[in-house]
C-alpha cells in the first residue's frame, strides 16, 4: 500500500464531477455512488491505475472488476455484443444488470483476472452517468470497501474504509437498491446468473425466453474452482462478529432465534417489522418491511453491528425467490454460509 493521501469527500458539483474526471484520467481512484452500492473506479484502460484498486482495497487478483459506461457505443472494441445481449440491454439498461461478455485485447487482463470474458454495465445513478461522460472513459469499478466488509451503501461508508487510500468520494447519498447488480452471463448456451441482484432471473427469462442460475450462488466455490464474476470467490461482505441466517417459517425462525439469543452474549436480531413483536425486549434492528427493503439495508445494518461491536448477529433469511434470492445470497456470504433450517 502506498503512502497515505488526503482523502476529499465532496458532493457531487460540477466543479467536483470535473476534479472526479481530472483525476480518473491522469490514472488516479474516486469512489461514486451507484444505484447499486457506491464503486471505486479507476479507468478500465490503465493496467496500473487497475491495479491500485486491488492495493487500495486489499483485494485479491484474482477476482474480476465490472466495467462501468455511459453510453452503449463504449462498447465498441471492449466486448462482442451478441443479440441477447441487445435484448436485455433494451429492457434493463441504464439499471443493475451486468453482462458478462467475451472480451476484446483492449481490455487489461487485470480486470478480468486474466478471464477470456468481461462484465460490463451501465449504471443507472444520475452522478455515476455525469461521472462517466465527463470521462469519458470506461471505468472499471468494483464496491468501494476494504475486501471482505460489508459493501458500503453511503459515502460515510466508503470514508470509514478507503480514508488516507484514495483522493476523492464523490457523496451523492444513500444507494437505492443496496446490493451490487446481477451478473449474467452470455458466453454460455444460454444465459446464467452467478450473482443475483435486483434484476432477477424471472426478469431475465422474460426477456431472454430462459435463465439459469449457477448452483455456485448458494454455496462457496470449491478449491481451484475459477471465479468468473466477483462476490464469488471470497469472503464477501462480512460483518466482525459471527452471523447466522436462519430460514423456515416466521413462528419456527422466531423460536430458534430466542433460543440462540438468549444463550449469546453481546448479540442483536436482524427481523422483518412484521416480526419485531415476536422478539420481546431483545435487541432487534428492523431489515425491513419485505426482501426489497431488506436488501436495501442490509448491509448498513452489518456495518452498524460493526460500530457497535456486536459480536453475534441472529438474522431472519427469506425464499431464494425473485430478490430473495440477491438477499440470501449475500446473506449467505457474510454469514459464512452458517445457515440453520428452523423445521430441523
């Protein structure tokens, strides 16, 4: 890691958009927000200001970067752009959906983690697409956090982690969605989700007549088993103290993580509003009123545990169904994949 900088949080004036592109194009860091979660973005056609997002966030090489853009031409000699690859961007684009595509050579192999494909997207946030035109580059940008913590979702976030790191956090507010975007993949037979998010696979299938999603999303891969997209590989998203997500119905869930409380120490509760009253005077941080709402908070709630050193989170999990299934699965993943089925 290099010597520390002076880290600027700034909103989003154009005075600030236009010290943003200076630096991304003299080859320098600046952490946005996405509709998503907020990005760290360096330009995607530098190999060594790619690099210095692995060194800013201690992340491992081998896991790939999504390529960010405003405009479609910017594809141009980045990627192969098949037909269905058109279809979803039609439906789907500017939005939280990432296509994983062939590659071209003018794509480093340092944000592809030397893969032969590339994911590419176009964000949907007014200050990521003023961001990317007053760029004009193509910016590859992954979560702007430290590897392993949860994704930041405000600029406070992002401060918290990358402060003395990067020059630059554009603040333009809390994210809308909360989780990163759903990674599809074209290079295959037909199309295929390895990280799902707010673009689910009932969507795609209605776009795309079929979508399949990689039995990797549930589980951790395997030894020596390639990660063609991020949030795969590695430890993801993960709060400092043990988490445990529990599943089956409301009343089973509820006992089991009574049960499991009243027997921690220093623990918190993570449950849908509808479920509170069954929690008595325990600790409860409220995930929200469904799957969209919990999406949206979930990973300000881990990072919240984090502040306030919590060192046992008990959280209620949902159906691998429509956004369900983008929440379980980062769920999931901070939780180390300590999931109790309450019906056993």
């Amino acid at each position: 890691m290099n010597a520390k900088v002076e880290t600027r949080l700034l909103k989003p004036t154009p005075e600030a958009l236009a010290l943003a592109a200076e630096l991304l194009r003299a080859g320098e860091l600046v952490a946005f927000p996405t509709e998503t979660v907020y990005g760290l973005g360096a330009n995607a056609l530098d190999p060594a200001a790619v690099l210095k997002i692995f060194a800013a966030k201690n992340r491992p090489a081998d896991n790939p970067l999504i390529v960010h853009i405003a405009e479609r031409e910017q594809l141009n000699g980045l990627c192969e752009v098949t037909p269905t690859a058109e279809n979803l961007m039609d439906a789907f684009w500017p939005g939280p959906l990432t296509l994983l595509l062939p590659k071209t050579a003018a794509v480093p192999d340092a944000v592809t983690a030397g893969l032969v494909s590339v994911g590419v997207r176009m964000p949907s946030h007014p200050v990521a697409r003023e961001l990317l035109r007053a760029c004009a580059l193509p910016i590859a940008a992954p979560s702007a956090n430290t590897s392993t913590r949860p994704s930041p979702t405000a600029a406070r976030h992002v401060l918290e982690d990358m402060d003395g790191r990067i020059p630059l956090i554009l603040d333009g507010g809390d994210c809308e969605v909360g989780v990163e975007s759903t990674v599809l993949d074209l290079t295959g037979e037909e199309p295929e989700v390895l990280r799902p998010g707010a673009v689910t696979p009932e969507m795609i299938a209605a776009v795309a007549g079929v979508c399949a999603v990689a039995d990797s999303v549930m589980r951790p891969l395997r030894e020596g088993e390639t990660a063609p997209s991020p949030g795969m590989k590695h430890r993801h998203y993960a709060p400092k103290g043990r988490m445990t997500v529990y599943r089956g119905r409301p009343e089973r869930v509820a006992e089991r993580i009574r049960r499991d409380y009243d027997r921690a120490e220093n623990a918190c509760i993570l449950a849908y509003r509808e479920h509170i009253p069954q929690y008595g005077d325990r600790r409860v941080w409220e995930l929200g009123r469904d799957e969209a709402g919990a999406a949206h908070s979930i990973f300000a709630l881990l990072r919240r545990a984090d502040e306030q050193g919590i060192s046992r989170i008990l959280a209620e999990g949902v159906r691998d169904e429509g956004v369900g299934l983008a929440l379980m699965n980062r769920m999931a993943r901070a939780a180390a994949f300590d999931i109790v089925e309450a019906e056993d």
